[in-house]
C-alpha cells in the first residue's frame, strides 16, 4: 500500500511540473507573441521580398525601393535567339510633368495588408502565438498584386524586339485598269506570318512581378498560317472584275429637313477595299471598312451629330438650364458596309438606285424636363489647384477639359468616370499634343495637363464627402499638385487613357452639378460641386510628408531622333512618401476616415542625345 501511495505521489509530481512548465511555455510564447504586435508576423515575404518582423511602414518602403529600382531598370526580356534586351516598363515626359506612365503599377498597400493578415486569429492569442511561431519554420509567400496595361506593353516589347514578327497576308485581289478602261483582276497569294505568343509571354510577366523574380522572361513566336489560300480566292475573280466594271456607285442620305446627299464611290476606290473574307467553310467577298475608311468619312462628316447632354449653370443659388439634352445619330458603318456589299456583289446588273445609308440613334446619358426640380441647392464641396508656369499647349489642354466638365450634371447613384467625361482624347475633341518621350525618341502625344483636372476634381469630390472609387497618385512629384494648405505632394489625382481613372459616387440621392472654373489671372483651377445637402462634411487633413528620396545619377541614352550631339533633357525628380486622411462626417454623428498614402518615385535626370556620326562611314 506503501509502495502505491509513494508511485501515485511521484505522478502527481511529475504532472505538476509538466502543468507548471506548460503555463511557464505558454506565457513565455504568449509573451514573445506581443512582441509582434504592430509586426508582420516571422517567415513572411511578399514576392520574394522579405517583410516578416517588420511594420507595416517599414515592409512597404522596402517594397518601394525594391520595385523602384526594377521599374528605372527595365525588364529582362529573351528573344528565341537566346539574346536577352532590356524593355522598359516607362515612358518618360518631355515638355509635359504629368509624365512618365509606367505600364505596370505595383498595389503596394494591398500587399502589405495581406501581408499583415498572414497568421493572425482574432480573438484567439493562444492559437496566434504557435501560429506566429510556425513561421520559424514555414515560409509564407504573398503574391505581389499588379496591374498590367498590356497593350503598352506590346508596344514596348515591340520597339526592342524590331525584327522579329512578321505579318501574316491572307490571300488578296490585285486590280488593274487597262488601257481600254477594263479591268484586269489577278489573285495574290498568300504569305504565313510570325507573331508573338502574346498569351504565354503575358503568363510569365504576372509571375515575374508578382513573385518579384527579376530572371528573364522568355518571349516566344509561333507561325501564323493564314486563313484565306490563293485557291479560294481564283473563283470570286470574275464577281469582283463584274463589280468594278459597273462603278461608279452611289451612297443617299436624305436629311431631316428632306434634303438629300449623294457620294459617288469610284472603281479605284472599290479596288483598294475589296477583300474575300472566310465565314466558315466558304469565302465570299466583302469591303474592308479600314481601306473604305475615306469614303465612310465624307458620309459621316455630314451625317453624325453627337447626342447632347443636358448641362446647367447656377444662378443666384438656383439651376437655370443653357443647354437642352438632344438625342444624336452617329454612322452604321457595320451596317452600311453590308448593304452595299449587297447591292455590288449579290446582284449581277448595274444598280439603279443609291445605297441608302444606315444610321444609329444616339440617347443622351442626362435628360432634364424642368431644371428647377432637381434639388440642387447648394454647393457641396470645392477643389482647387494651381497651373503657373505650364507650358501653352498644357493650358490650352487645361482650358478645353473645363470646357468639357463645367455643367455636367452626374445623376444619383452615378459612378463618375473623369476619364469618360472628357473623351476622347484627339484633336477632333478640342486637345492639343505635348512632346513625350518614349523609348529612346520625343514625339507629340494628345492630351497632356489632364492630370491638373483629375487632381483638382479629386480635391472638389473630397470636401464634397463623396465616396471615392477609384484614385491613383502620380509616379513623380509635380509642383502642379502640392496640395494649397500646406505645399505638400500628397493629394494629386492623375489620369491617362484608358487606365488609370479617376471615379466618384454620387450617393447624395438626387443629381450634382459640376461646375468648373478656370481663373486665368491667378492660374487657378477652382471645381465646385452642386446638389442637395443631406448634412454631411468632406475634408482632408493637409499632407503629412514622411520623407524626401534622393535621386540618382544622371542617364544618357543615344538617338538618331536628334542632330549629332543635340540634347533633349528630362528633369531630374527627387522622391517622396506622404499620406493624408480624408474625413466625411454625417449628420448622425457618425465619421468615416481612409487614410490615402502616396509614393513617388525618385526619377535621375534623363537626357536622350543625337547619335554621332560614324566615322568609319
């Protein structure tokens, strides 16, 4: 009995002093758990950047000058010849500050906030603490989200990689008027091409920047067998040789007010557009609305008018209408193509009467019955910005996107997109071009100075207490947009076809006016926008800078673009880090904060310069 009660005390020894040393191991993990309060938890990388044990500010300009340094540099790109270039992931401004635009935009803060997330159990430390311990021995890696604008990046691989793509050619007519006036039409045959497989490369780039693996990316091509041969086109050359013989041909648009318009189409011009085209097993002849494109101009030129949006004005504290919504027509160029290629080629004598043309309505986005029932009372909120010292096209640009906004009415419940309101981006449109420079030449780009519209409606939209939905800071610090309270970098908005945008929500139930001011005497843009109060107030603190970054040394690249020894310079922009926090407060009392942070990359002082001549030439 002795013997038993002696074990059974040894036991209960021994399980105390497991308990204890437990409770001792507990609290010593729990401990060392709080150390990382604030902390990304241990074995972390995003990409293949490490950020574990770090806070969150800190993992994020690691990540910066990470993927500063990589976008200065380029991309690695290899050729199918085992020849490895380098492609640039910018295009750098001349003339204009708004620029450079990057082709790829790391989402830093998304990443950093995942990042902080990994191993985390709210509510429950016991769990977290031997969670947070397993880092120790098991990596996490957060993907590094990116966007990509592939069509620019095409553009570039392209400017590097000159020699490699060839065009396919499907087999095609050649047509010749004789010395008599007949026609001689011959086949072309048909050429296999060779193009990049977009698809695959693209694959690859998601992986590189997201994993940030700075190894070449491979870029391969495939034979493009073209789908039209020379056999298939033999038989229609009787159809088309017929078809010209009757030209000319006729398009009629008859007007609203009974007037009638005729454009003749000549045999020369039916020549250039006649094509064959495949439409399953069969190939039949259509016109090729590109090589048309002339002829399709003339019709539009007189035919489309653009729909009309219903746009206002305040005047003493009510909405008074200067502007009535209209519907519009644009040109059915699908459309028309179609019913001529009926008239010419599905009909064997000479057509008696004109093509009619087919033509679109067009609705408004706004219509207004009576101005005085929208509600709109009172200003909301304004923005201002300052444009001194801008070069003369980048104000005119300026001038003509006020000319654009100022009346909008933005319907309740609208997601305002700022890059749809003043599109499109050409001359038609009232928009002038500032030098750019891309690659290793300057060329004239449409459009430049917008950015001052997108920050100063970023700023109006802010003091309005708007829900923001989509806002993107600039790459470079541009004096353009130092916010007026303080002259600090931080609340800029920047915008560039078709991405990045800027968007707001109109959430305040009924429409808001934007009225859009240009002060010429002082260089101030001043927006304001109009509605209906509901009691809510938007502000922003000042911006706070965190901290200025060097520049590095100065790049020179070679160009034939420019005479011998003649240079084209491109300022050097010291880099900064800064964040703001924008407030909207409601009548109930209730206060939503979002705190936006900017990064701006620090850009050497770039300088393109005329190539010598060769000597030895």
């Amino acid at each position: 009995m002795h013997f038993f009660f002696g074990h059974r005390r040894f036991f209960l020894w021994i399980l105390a002093g497991i308990l204890v040393f437990s409770a001792l191991g507990t609290g010593v993990v729990l401990a060392w758990a709080q150390t990382y309060d604030g902390r990304i938890s241990p074995g972390v990388f995003i990409g293949s950047v490490q950020v574990g044990g770090l806070d969150p500010e800190t993992a994020r300009r690691r990540l910066n000058e990470t993927v500063d340094a990589w976008i200065l540099k380029g991309m690695e790109v290899t050729g199918e010849d085992g020849i490895s270039k380098k492609v640039p992931f910018l295009r750098m401004g001349s003339t204009d500050s708004d620029v450079p635009l990057e082709w790829v935009s790391f989402q830093t803060d998304e990443a950093v906030e995942t990042a902080v997330r990994v191993r985390r159990f709210s509510g429950h430390p016991l769990a977290e603490a031997w969670s947070l311990a397993r880092g120790f021995l098991q990596k996490k890696r957060v993907p590094f989200p990116v966007y990509i604008q592939e069509n620019r990046l095409q553009e570039a691989v392209r400017s590097v990689f000159v020699n490699e793509e060839r065009s396919v050619r499907d087999a095609a007519f050649l047509s010749e008027r004789g010395p008599d006036g007949s026609w001689d039409v011959r086949s072309v045959p048909s050429e296999s091409g060779r193009v990049f497989e977009w698809d695959s490369f693209f694959v690859s780039v998601r992986q590189h920047l997201a994993t940030v693996d700075f190894s070449s990316v491979p870029l391969r091509t495939a034979v493009q067998k073209p789908s039209i041969e020379e056999e298939d086109v033999i038989p229609l050359l009787t159809k088309v040789r017929q078809a010209l013989s009757r030209a000319p041909y006729a398009f009629q648009w008859t007007g609203e007010d009974g007037t009638e318009t005729v454009w003749n189409v000549s045999a020369e011009a039916m020549a250039k557009a006649v094509i064959p085209v495949r439409l399953g097993k069969s190939v039949f002849l259509t016109i090729d609305a590109e090589k048309f494109k002339g002829s399709l101009d003339e019709i539009a030129f007189v035919v489309d008018r653009p729909a009309v949006n219903a746009r206002f004005r305040m005047e003493e504290g009510r909405v008074v209408e200067f502007i009535s919504s209209q519907g519009g027509q644009v040109l059915d160029r699908e459309q028309t193509i179609k019913a001529f290629v009926a008239l010419v080629f599905e009909t064997e004598a000479r057509p008696v009467t004109p093509v009619a043309i087919v033509v679109q309505k067009v609705e408004p986005d706004v219509t207004v019955e009576d101005a005085n029932d929208l509600g709109i009372k009172t200003a909301l909120g304004t923005g201002t910005s300052n444009y001194r010292g801008s070069p003369a096209n980048r104000i005119k640009n300026i001038r003509n996107g006020v000319r654009l906004l100022n009346g909008l009415l933005i319907a309740p419940g609208e997601t305002f997109s700022l890059l749809k309101a003043l599109q499109p981006f050409d001359a038609d449109n009232g928009y002038l071009p500032e030098l750019v420079i891309k690659g290793n030449s300057i060329v004239p780009e449409t459009g430049g100075g917008l950015c001052q519209i997108g920050t100063t409606t970023f700023r109006a939209a802010m003091n309005s207490g708007l829900p923001i939905e989509q806002r993107q800071n600039h790459s470079l610090v541009v004096s353009y947009y130092n916010d007026p309270s303080n002259g600090n970098p931080g609340t800029d908005a920047t915008i560039y076809d078709p991405s990045p945008d800027f968007r707001f929500v109109n959430d305040t139930g009924v429409p808001i006016l934007f009225e859009a001011l240009m002060v010429e005497e002082t260089s101030q843009l001043r927006f304001t926008f109009w509605g209906m109060s509901d009691g809510r107030k938007g502000s922003y603190t000042p911006p706070e800078l965190i901290r200025w970054i060097p520049t590095g040394p100065e790049q020179r690249v070679e160009t034939e673009g420019l005479l011998p020894g003649e240079e084209k310079c491109q300022a050097a922009h010291p880099g900064a880090d800064a964040k703001f926090t924008y407030v909207i407060e409601r009548f109930d009392g209730s206060k939503e904060e979002k705190v936006f942070e900017s990064h701006y990359r620090a850009l050497p002082r770039l300088c393109l310069v005329g190539k010598a001549a060769d000597e030895s030439e």
